[in-house]
C-alpha cells in the first residue's frame, strides 16, 4: 500500500470515528481547491494534514487493537 492509499484509508476512519472533524477537514479541501494559495502555503497545509492523518491512523490502531 502506498502513502496515498494509506493516508486516504486513515481519512476515512478518522471520518468514520469523528464526523465533525470529517466535516471539517471535507470543507477545508473544497476551500483550497477555490483559493488561490502559494505552493508554500499548500506545503504547511499538506504538513499539517499529514500530521493529522498519522495521528488518526494511530488513534485507529489503537482503537483496533483495543476491540480485538
């Protein structure tokens, strides 16, 4: 699996275990595919985005391995 796919699969349990921060995080996509951003600015984004999927990927396993 590469990082897309799996940063994609961390997206969707973070979607799945906290839709308001899904939510979020949807809006926060559609607004920077219309504003007219910096590639810096786009790069601090996708840092801090991929900060937060490795944190709901573990948050996941941790959650995983807990109902097993």
């Amino acid at each position: 699996m590469d990082m897309v796919q799996r940063d994609q699969r961390a997206f969707v349990r973070l979607l799945r275990a906290n839709r308001e921060v899904g939510a979020v995080m949807v809006r926060l996509a559609r607004e920077i595919d219309d504003a007219e951003c910096s590639a810096a600015d786009l790069r601090q984004v996708a840092e801090l985005l991929t900060g937060l999927a490795d944190e709901a990927r573990e948050r996941a396993e941790r959650i995983e391995g807990a109902g097993r």
